[in-house]
C-alpha cells in the first residue's frame, strides 16, 4: 500500500477529497492552496469561523513539511496533502518524510498534546508565547525556543479542538514518513 493509500485509510478520506496534492511543497503551492481552499469554502457556503480554522490548520501543517521536512528520495516519498469533507467535519491530513531521529521527540510530543484537554493546551499555548517572547533577542538559541515547531502542533490543536491522529512508516535506515491528521468538528461551533 502506498504512503497516500495509508494516509487516506488513516483518515477515512473519501475518494474525491475536495483537494489532494502530492508533490513538491513550496511557498507558491502553499499560497495557491490556500487561495483554492478560500474559493471552495465560499462555494461551500461554510461559516466564516470554521473557514479560519481551516486556512489555519493548512498553513501550519504545510509549513512544518517545508521547514521539518526531508528531501524526497523518489516518487513514492513526495509530501502529500489532503483536505476532505467529511458528514459533519472536514479532514485535514499530511504525509511527508522525515529524518528518523526526530521521530521519538516528535512521537513525544503529539502524545503529550493528545492527552492534553482543551485548557491544558491553552496554557501550553500562552507558555511556548511568553517563553518565546523573553528570549527572542537572546542571541544564544535554547532547547525550548529550538522546537518552535511544537507551537504550530499546539496553534492546530487549539483550532481544531479535536486529537491528532499519527503515524511513523518506515522508509529507509535514516528516514520515516510521517503521516498527521486532524478533523474540524463543523458542529461543535454554532456561531
């Protein structure tokens, strides 16, 4: 089974997502993601409100795969991005390799925040906050301020107010794709 085919049974990903990408990710695919994201929404008719959580969760999960992301060996080890629309949520979901040696911290990490409730990750949010901006003009870089990518975890938690759902396939001797996924409850806000 393919990394896409597993992200997709992952997720339970329908077979027509309203965008599915698998290539490349560059600052250009992110802006022209996010512009067709913002025109489907609008043809959806989708609440302001959940549009934002949207565009926000896309963006920092299509960040971390440009930042934390390894170089694509072939075909097969491209990042993948899907957006979904699911009965009463829309799925978004990510696959891309990553070096192994991240994984444990990582896998630490989305378990951390997993058991987290809602006011938990809140106060985790304000403190990566008031952390990051006493020390941003230190020009020694800590181990805390290193990890900003735990911020964008906790900024899609925060907005999607729902788990993660994760998992790490062995590539090769140095690397592992990653597979993330994350759901917006589109009934949780009625506003």
């Amino acid at each position: 089974m393919s990394y896409l085919e597993d992200l997709k049974s992952l997720m339970n990903i329908s077979a027509t997502p309203i965008i599915e990408y698998r290539g490349e990710i560059t600052q250009k695919i992110i802006l022209q993601t996010l512009s067709d994201l913002e025109k489907t929404m609008d043809k959806l008719g989708e609440k302001l409100k959940i549009t934002r959580k949207a565009f926000n969760i896309i963006t920092e999960c299509l960040q971390n795969i440009l930042r934390y992301g390894e170089k694509v060996e072939n075909e097969e080890t491209n990042p993948i991005f899907i957006f979904d629309q699911q009965e009463n949520r829309y799925v978004i979901a990510s696959g891309n390799l990553l070096d192994k040696t991240r994984q444990p911290k990582l896998q630490m990490r989305l378990d951390e925040l997993n058991a987290m409730d809602w006011y938990a990750v809140q106060e985790a949010y304000k403190e990566v906050i008031k952390y990051n901006l006493r020390d941003r003009d230190k020009t020694q870089e800590t181990e805390k301020s290193r990890n900003s990518a735990g911020l964008g975890f906790i900024e899609m938690m925060r907005k999607s107010e729902q788990r993660f759902v994760f998992s790490f396939k062995e590539w090769s001797e140095n690397t592992t794709y990653f597979l993330l996924g994350i759901a917006i409850d589109k009934d949780k806000d009625k506003s």
